[in-house]
C-alpha cells in the first residue's frame, strides 16, 4: 500500500469526520391544489399522494402563485437553516420541495402563502411524515371530527400579537396537534385581496433525516360551488 492510495483513503474519512454528527437532511414537500381536484381524490390520497410523487398527476391541477418561505424572527420560536435549497413546482414537478440540513431537536418555522386575489380559502389539509398521507380537520370541523389532529384557524393578527409577544411556541404547543414533530395552524385571512389565508408549518427536527408533505386544497371566499369545510366529512 504506498503513501498516494493512503492519502486518497484519508480525504473521504476526514471530510466525513469534519462533518457535525448531529446533522440531518430534512425536508418539507408542499402541492397546492384546487378544491375540486382534491374532493377527487379525498378517499384516496394514496392515489393521491403517488401521483404527485411520480410526476403522473396533471400538473395543470397545481394552483400557482403560492410559495413557502422560511420564518426567521425569533418570535416564531424557530431557528432557520444555514443553508437551504428550494424547488419550485413546475410543469414536470408539482411539489415544491425545501431541503435543507438541521440539527436534531431545533425547530424551523415555514409560511406557505399567496399575494393572488384567487384560491385565497384554506379549504382542507393533508399531511405525510412517511406513513402516508392523512387528511387533519381544520379548526370548524372539530365538532363535526374528533379523530384526525386538529389545525387551529386563527386571524392573521391574532398570530402577530402571539409572535410579538415572544409566545407563539407556548400557543402553538397548547391548540395544535403535532404530527411526528409537524405543528400546523391556518392563518385566516379578512380579504380576499389583500389578506387571503395562509399555512403556517412548524417542524421539531427529529432524529433521523424525514421528509414532511402537505397537501393544501384552496377554494374561493365565498365560492357557492363548494360545501363548508365542516360540512364534509368523508
């Protein structure tokens, strides 16, 4: 064995050895769906949820203009990724994915929101930590559904006086159900233009590298074609 083979064995290890041990690969994977397409898939998110992963699901069904930003003031208790690679949806693709390394036991606060005068209603979510993918009831269903987590429905202002005030993660750990470390909470907006609703997904890193999706169905305010989100409980 002479000394270049052992030099060129010794790069990898080192390198893998300058690595933090405690570091993790996660990520967070997001489709935005019409309200109607997701209703066709509501029994079956199996279906669903293969579909979108092979890049067999018509991506024309993907509603555009939403995008998924990281959240790094401190009043959301998180504490954002060093370095962070996102990919958008796109005509071959309809998740849009966040990947990113983390260690375990931090948090990583993320908004999924939408500046469109469209699609502006948070009308049902699903959510995956591996296991598939389970639709949760929102906050008006829960009198209709006690068996799937729930997602608090709040006023966006609500939310900042909690964020302010530093207590968003006391809050937020109090009236959410977490889902493998995922906390999720619906920002309600008041106008269809300017304040539509959004998704606020709080992720407690846990040990070993998981990917978490979320499947959001939008509707219209006031869209007459649709039933009420606690109408509808299949």
């Amino acid at each position: 064995m002479n000394l270049r083979f052992l030099s060129a064995a010794a790069f990898p290890l080192i390198w893998l050895l300058a690595l933090p041990v405690w570091a993790a690969e996660y990520r967070l994977e997001v489709a935005d769906l019409d309200y109607q397409t997701y209703s066709a898939y509501q029994e079956h998110l199996a279906n669903l949820e293969q579909r979108l992963d092979t890049q067999t699901f018509s991506t024309a069904a993907v509603i555009p203009g939403r995008e998924v930003q990281v959240l790094d003031g401190p009043g959301y208790g998180g504490k954002p990724p060093a370095q962070l690679a996102q990919l958008p949806a796109t005509k071959h693709q309809a998740w849009t994915t966040l990947v990113w390394d983390g260690n375990p036991g931090d948090t990583v606060a993320f908004e999924v929101k939408s500046d469109m005068a469209a699609w502006q209603e948070v009308w049902r979510i699903a959510a995956g930590t591996g296991e598939g993918l389970k639709q949760l009831t929102l906050g008006d269903q829960a009198s209709f559904d006690h068996q799937r987590p729930e997602v608090p429905e709040v006023s966006p202002d609500f939310l900042a006086n909690v964020v302010d005030r530093g207590t968003f993660p006391q809050w937020l750990a109090q009236h959410a159900q977490p889902i493998d470390g995922l906390s999720l909470v619906v920002g309600q907006g008041d106008d269809p233009y300017y304040r539509p609703d959004s998704v606020y997904a709080v992720v407690k890193l846990p040990p070993a590298p998981r990917t978490y999706k979320l499947v959001i169905a939008w509707r219209g305010h006031g869209n007459r074609e649709a039933p009420a989100r606690g109408g509808e409980q299949n």
